[in-house]
C-alpha cells in the first residue's frame, strides 16, 4: 500500500522511522493549518510559520500520540498554536496587541450573509476570554471536534466541553444584549 492510502493514524506512526512520510500529511493538512494561521496572525506572516509548523511536525514525530479520531490535525493545530504563541513573544504583530480577535473578516463575509452578520460574529467573538475563542474557533471554524480541540489545546476532553458550553453560552448573551439595545 502506497504512503498516499494510509490513514493519518498509520503515517504518524510510520513517520517515526520514515519521516518522509509526513510529507503525505503536508499534502492533507497544510491548507487547514494556513487558514488556522491566517485568521490568527494574517496570511503573509502564516505562509512563513506553516514551514515551521511542519518542521516542529518532524521534530515531534517520535513522541505524537494518534488522535483517536484518525486525524493528525488536532496535533498540527496543537503545534500550529506553539509557533504561533512563539512567533507572537518574537515580535507581536500590529493589531494583535489588543485584545481584538485575528480574524480574516473578508473571509468571514464569504461565510456569512453579508455585513450585517459580522458585526454581529465581531461582538460576540470580543465577548469570550481568548481561551474560550481559541475553542470556539477551533470548532466552528477549523471543524475539530470538541475532543480534538483539547488535544490541539492541551485540555482535556471534559474541560474543553465545558469551555466551549460556556463560550456559546457567552456569546449568545452577548448577542441577546447587542439585540435588545436595538444594535
């Protein structure tokens, strides 16, 4: 069986003596991983930390625990999030030093019913801690399950569940008042 029809499973554990192998993973995943970057620091600056992400990737190959979803991208997002927190003490990125959520909103627009929408997705995002945005966006919009998103978190699969109740549950308030004051 070629390296190509092996679920990601299989490739990762393949990878410890064949690092070549995540190449086929780079393939898969290397499009999800850049818009994870891009809506947190902006495309041009997460062209350059999709490399390092997937060089961190090698480095780390010999001690990856298989997700029990099959996927490697609760892994990828999980060290997408350490280059990025790493770039980010480096030299943080203009825009980025309020407490403002990175987010491609042009993207957004195109996901979303028009203008209208977004500020609505804009108030309810500026409502949550960064924690609890990180995993609502990380399931909203990067398509993780719950329990992948605590791996990609480094929680567990509980604390992220409560997490994300209590983000949804923040949000929709902070909609119901951007309601009522007629906004």
């Amino acid at each position: 069986m070629r390296a190509e029809e092996l679920p990601d499973t299989e490739l990762l554990v393949l990878s410890r003596t064949r690092p070549e192998v995540l190449g086929v993973v780079y393939e898969r995943h290397a499009p999800a991983v850049f818009r994870y970057l891009a809506r947190r620091i902006g495309p041009s600056v997460a062209e350059d930390l999709l490399g390092e992400v997937f060089a961190a990737a090698v480095a780390a190959r010999l001690r990856v625990q298989p997700h029990p979803s099959g996927s490697a991208l609760p892994w990828l997002y999980g060290i997408a999030g350490n280059v990025l927190r790493s770039q980010l003490r480096r030299s943080p990125v203009q825009g980025l030093l309020d407490d403002t959520p990175a987010v491609d909103w042009d993207a957004v627009d195109d996901r979303l019913d028009a203008g209208a929408r977004r500020q609505e997705l804009q108030v309810a995002l500026a409502a949550l801690t960064k924690a609890e945005r990180e995993l609502l966006l990380l399931v909203a919009w990067d398509g993780l399950t719950p329990t992948e998103a605590a791996q990609a978190l480094g929680l567990t699969p509980v604390a992220a569940r409560s997490r994300l109740h209590r983000a949804r549950t923040r949000a929709q308030a902070a909609l119901d008042e951007m309601t009522s004051a007629g906004l």
